[in-house]
C-alpha cells in the first residue's frame, strides 16, 4: 500500500487536501454544544497598603499588581 503512495505522490497530495477540506466543512458545520467549556484561568491577589484606605489601594497598588501578573503569564 504504501509503495502506490511512493509511486504516486500527486494521489498522496490530493487525498490530504481533500482531508482538510472534510475537516474544515465538519468543523464549521459543528453545533457549538459540542465544543467543551473552556474557563480562562483566575487569579486570587491579596494585597495590603499600610496606612492607606481602600481607595487608595485600588487606585495605586491594584494597577501595579494587575499588570505586573498579567505580563508575566505572556512570556
């Protein structure tokens, strides 16, 4: 079996792209009940700022600590 594709790569070729063809119709017509949940991923902070109220630790620490985990987790 393997030696007609040897000997034939154009059928070889032709029957992949007519694979990926099938997958990208069976895909677009997939209802999407099929596809799993996917949850992004969560993260719990704790922060404290001494002598600062919770405004404060909002308005200054909580941009700091948002951005400095969300850029860690692109490298």
């Amino acid at each position: 079996m393997s030696k007609f594709f040897i000997d034939r790569p154009i059928v070889a070729m032709v029957i992949a792209i007519l694979m990926v063809i099938v997958g990208a119709v069976t895909i677009t017509s997939l209802p999407v009940a099929h596809f799993p949940n996917i949850v992004p991923p969560e993260i719990q902070l704790q922060a404290s700022y001494v002598g600062a109220d919770r405004a404060d630790t909002e308005q200054i620490r909580l941009p700091r600590l948002s951005n400095s985990k969300s850029t860690a987790w692109t490298t």
